[in-house]
C-alpha cells in the first residue's frame, strides 16, 4: 500500500530521475535516492513505442484516469489505445509499493445521487390561482398611507389577503419598491406565486438595491422548481442585506443547485454508451 504521507514528485512520470539508474545513485544509500525520498505513480515501459503514447522507452501510467503525466489533472490525457496495452505491475517490494503508487491506491469512488424527488421538488407549486391587481383608480397620498399602516397591521397579524388588499391601495397613490416587495411577500404567502414574482421584479427595477424583493423572489423561485435563478437572487439578497433565513435557504439552494448538476452528469454518463 502507498503512503500517503510521503511526499510526491511534481513532475511525476516526466521525472528524469524516477529510478536510481536514471539518477545515477544505485550505489548509494536507498535513503538517500530520490525515488525513496519522493512518491511516484508507477508505470510500465511501452519500449517499442507507439505513435499515440509516445517514442520507444516511453513510461505509461497503470490507469489512464492518472494522465499519460501520471498525475491526475495534470498533462496529456491518456490515449483510448492504452487500456488495451497496459502491462500490470508485479513488483511486491514493501519499498516498491510504499514509493510507487498504483490504481488501486486510489479507487474511484463512484458517487450514486439519488434521483428520487427531494422536499424541495415536492414543495413545487403546480396549480396556483391567478391574481390581478385590483384597479383602485386615483388615491391620495394620505389615504396610501393609511392604507400602508394597515397592511403592515394585518401582515403583522397574518391577515394576508388583508394586507394584500391595503398594499395594492397603498401602491396605486404611493408605489415604491419596499411596498412591492411586502406586497409580494403577503402574496406568497397566499400561495400566488408568479403575482409575488412579478412584484419582486417591480420592485427591483425601482431600487435594485434593495435586499427584500431578491429574497423574496428566491423564495417564490423555489417554489416554482428554479433552483439556479432562485440561488441568483438569494445570493444578491444576503450580499445587500445578511439575515439568517436567508442565509439558510442560500445554503438549501447551493446544496440543490450541486445536486441537481450532480444528477444532470450521472444520467450523461448513462446515456453515453447508448449513442
């Protein structure tokens, strides 16, 4: 078995002085040759060379996941003709296995993601009421802000369709951003999710920095099942403004958005030998 506190050599199959004949140190100490001192990953020597691997004398790599370098994420790829000529290592040297490191040092570990719908994908609304603002026709700004003060009241108390109510009056003699964005949110609340979404764009247009229409949107997103644009939004929200709900669903919706690439690579995969 390799060690995996020894240090390796960041040159790896392109060291010139992999072995002691390469250095020159055969008559030397093993202490004291570089191959003891710094990890390699083992190789077979193609020594009839090949026009894709490389001219005679050329090392390989046991595993072509290590790279034609030997070093994962490092050089040229390996050649599709390799697996067909790789020659398996039979050296069981103690010394050999500690300072070579071979395919199974390092197993892939296969991620299986469970595809099964999560909370997130059974919390998607489907079948919302449609909601329309209510004409008003012209109110004053006095009467807007009574209406604000009695929205914040019923909100308060969780009297949504209240609140929805004396927003919709309050906006129609005084818009602005905040007001769209509490509209939204009582809207939410209700469960009209794309008349929350549209406020919370309103309201982003009217003062893009603002935090609440972002966070509300990502909550309305979420529930629309989209997960990337409701992450976009979180993310700008808890920049302008951090609150730990917030900053909660960001950490839900990064999670499902890894998830989600995660299933979306694992089924390409699997549909990849069928083409």
């Amino acid at each position: 078995m390799a060690s995996n506190t020894m240090p390796r050599c960041k040159y790896g199959l392109a060291c010139r002085i992999i072995t002691p004949e390469e250095e020159k140190t055969a008559h030397l100490p093993k202490e004291q040759q570089h191959w003891f001192k710094f990890q390699h990953p083992c190789f077979w020597v193609c020594k009839q060379g090949h026009p894709a691997l490389g001219p005679p004398g050329v090392k390989c790599p046991l595993h072509p996941r290590f790279g034609m370098h030997g070093v994962p994420g490092r050089g040229s790829s390996c050649p599709a003709v390799l697996s067909e000529m790789v020659v398996p290592c039979t050296n069981t040297d103690p010394d050999h296995l500690r300072c070579f490191r071979h395919p199974a040092d390092d197993e892939e570990v296969v991620e299986v993601v469970d595809e099964s719908p999560d909370e997130l994908d059974l919390a998607i609304v489907t079948d919302e009421a449609g909601w329309t603002a209510p004409e008003l026709g012209e109110v004053s700004e006095e009467a807007a802000a009574e209406a604000k003060a009695e929205a914040a009241e019923a909100a308060a108390n969780g009297e949504w369709e209240a609140a929805v109510a004396a927003y919709s009056k309050a906006l129609a003699g005084m818009p602005s951003a905040l007001t769209y964005a509490k509209r939204a949110e009582a809207l939410f609340k209700l469960g009209h999710v794309s008349a929350s979404l549209a406020d919370c764009e309103l309201a982003i247009k009217l003062n893009p920095d603002s935090a609440k229409p972002y966070k509300v949107a990502a909550k309305a997103l979420t529930k629309k099942g989209e997960w990337t644009a409701a992450y976009e939004k979180v993310c700008l929200g808890v920049k302008i403004d951090w609150d730990e709900d917030s900053a909660e669903l960001l950490k839900v919706l990064k999670a499902k958005c890894d998830r989600m690439r995660k299933i979306e690579e694992q089924k390409a995969k699997r549909a990849a030998p069928a083409e």
